[in-house]
C-alpha cells in the first residue's frame, strides 16, 4: 500500500475526536476548541448522552458513531485524536495513520512497548506525526521543578531521590473499564496514573535500568490494582519513588525532590484538571493554571515544610494548553513533536518491567 500524499495545512487545523468520556470531554475538547490554531471539526461516540453533550457544548460540530466514519472523511481532517477506551488506542491510531492522518493518542499509548514501536515504525514510514497526550508535563508543579533542575547552578545541589505521589481516597469503586482485571481492558492504575509519574521521572532524570515494583488490589471487589508503588534507578544513578493509590486516607506531598544541597517538597494537585471539570476555559483575558501562594513548594534543608520551614518557591502557572499549541506547530513544520511515540515506548517498558516485578517479586533489569 501506498502512503497518501502529504498535504498542505489548513488554518485552523480541522480534529477528529474519538472518544467522548472523561478524557474526550474534559480534556481534549476543551483544549482543541480554545486553541487559535484548531478547531474541532469532528466527535466519534455511540452513546446518544454523549453526542448530545458534545453538541450542547461545541455547537456546530459534527457527531459520527463510530471511528471508521470519522476515518471515512480523512480529506476532510488535519489530526485524529484518539481518547477512547484504554484496548481501542492501537486499533484506531493504526487505522488512522493508515489513512494518511497524523494522530494524537491519549496515554497509555499502547498495552506494551513493543505494540508502541510498532505504531511509531508506522508513523515514520509514513512521515507521519503520532504524539501523546501527557498532559501532566504541563503541571504547575512539574514545570517548577523542571526549572528548578534547569542548569547546573540549582538551588538543589545533584538530585539523589525523586519522590512523586499520585494518590487518592476513593474507598468505593467507580466502576467501569479502568477498573477492570480484564487484561484486554488494560486497566488499572499501573497503567492509568502511573503512565504520568513514570513519564514525568524520565522527562527528569533520563533512562532507567533497574524497576522495583509492589501492587495490591485492596478494594472489596477491586479486580485491577488500586495501590502500587515503583522504584527506578536511572542511568545517571537517581532514584526515583513513585506511588499510585486510591486507597491513600491521608494524601502524602505530591513531591518530594532531595538533593545534596537542599531539597523541594510540593503539596496539592495542579489546579488544571478541577478547572476543565467546573467548565471553565483557557483563554487569553483570563489567568489560568494559578495556584495561591498558600499553596507554593517550599526549598531548604533541615526544616519541615509542615511547620513553615524552607523558603517558598512560586509555583509556575499550569499550562495544558501548550501541548496542543506545540502539535500544531509540529504538524505546520515550524516545532518538534511534544510527546514522541519513543518516549511512550520508554515509559511503557518501565511500566511492563513494573508488572512483571510485582508479580515475581524480584527487580527488572532493562
């Protein structure tokens, strides 16, 4: 088969989103639509709620059923984005590209490492964009500590441990896919939040060669895991601890960056999220992804934060609306590729190394 010809980009870049559940409708919608450099064209969902919120709040937007319709009008489409179920990301990403269209694929981009190479060959034979939607990259508190790390003259001194905490107190089951054991499913949240920690500790650190993993499934009536716990030696001889949990009664800090000079530690989640929940919108005439000074990290050595030790550190704004406005660039030539499909396969060997130390109880070299 051959590969479609490329073509010239349109302003604003036309989307096609797959998927109108959480991520569709809280994320990628919103972020698509109060981009100046897309608009969204198209919403693939089968369920008759969905379409209807997707038409009340994006009027004009046209709703197809299934995503070999919104594959069908590939002419019509500058980008696909795939935000549907977990097992649907490389089916439909295939059929995508296969179609001559770039794509963005919500995390995890695939259930292994090796089905993610295989879409990223793909991509390139093609000549093609894939990116992933990583989202937490674009964190208040991960952009101030990746500027916090910056250059060689951090505050911090060499980083010996990197500690983040995605954690939650959710007693009850939701129930769903993201919650099943079905390994089809890929559910869970080895996969769901721990897509984010472990990428954001690769983005900070670089390669990690050796993974040590714990799970639990601990809910009654739980069947994916719901509190699990990585440890990751980087080349460069970092650390990092990583939690996921739903099962977490009092939530630790969200960071904890230890030097040898001094250390960062960040509590509370970025504001980003709640905001796109509450129906609110990025724009240019009003601030986004502020956080009050209350809630700034804070940087010393010898004091506890929890008593107002160490030196408050302005968090920088949040900024999810960067990553869209960078696959715009990317597909119009004039930026890199955010989220690369390499970088996911990355982050998923450490994930398939993770599940195979908690089950084996042993550490993974990679």
């Amino acid at each position: 088969m051959s590969s479609p010809a490329p073509r010239s980009p349109r302003t604003p870049l036309r989307v096609g989103l797959v998927g109108y559940g959480l991520a569709g409708s809280v994320f990628h919608a919103p972020l698509i639509a109060t981009s100046p450099d897309l608009v969204l064209d198209t919403v693939t969902t089968g369920n008759p709620e969905r379409a209807a919120q997707a038409r009340a709040e994006h009027p004009g937007v046209r709703v197809v059923a299934s995503p070999d319709e919104l594959i069908s009008r590939a002419e019509d489409l500058d980008l696909v984005v795939v935000a549907s179920p977990n097992k649907t990301h490389v089916p439909v990403a295939t059929a995508a590209l296969e179609a001559g269209l770039p794509v963005v694929v919500d995390k995890p981009l695939a259930a292994t490492a090796a089905e993610a190479r295989t879409l990223a060959a793909l991509a390139d034979e093609r000549g093609l964009l894939l990116s992933v939607f990583q989202n937490r990259r674009w964190d208040n508190d991960f952009r101030t500590i990746q500027a916090l790390l910056a250059d060689g003259t951090s505050p911090l001194g060499e980083i010996q441990r990197f500690e983040s905490r995605f954690e939650r107190w959710r007693p009850q089951l939701k129930g769903g896919w993201r919650e099943s054991g079905a390994p089809e499913e890929i559910g869970g949240l080895l996969y769901d939040l721990g897509s984010h920690v472990v990428d954001q500790a690769l983005v900070l650190f670089g390669p990690a060669v050796r993974v040590y993993a714990e799970s639990d499934v601990r809910r009654p009536g739980a069947q994916a895991d719901d509190d699990t716990f990585i440890a990751i030696t980087h080349a460069n001889g970092v650390h990092s601890h990583l939690w996921m949990s739903a099962t977490t009664a009092q939530l630790g800090p969200r960071f904890r960056v230890l030097g040898q000079k001094a250390g960062y530690v960040k509590y509370g989640l970025d504001p980003q999220e709640a905001a796109l929940r509450e129906g609110l919108r990025p724009g240019p005439d009003a601030p986004w992804g502020l956080e009050p000074e209350a809630l700034w990290g804070r940087l010393g050595a010898g004091e506890s934060p929890l008593t107002g030790g160490g030196a408050p550190v302005e968090t920088l704004p949040g900024d999810y609306p960067a990553y869209y406005a960078a696959v715009a660039a990317a597909l119009r030539g004039t930026g890199a590729n955010p989220v690369t499909a390499h970088e996911a396969a990355a982050a998923l060997d450490v994930l398939e190394a993770a599940k195979k130390s908690a089950r084996e109880g042993v550490a993974v070299t990679l």
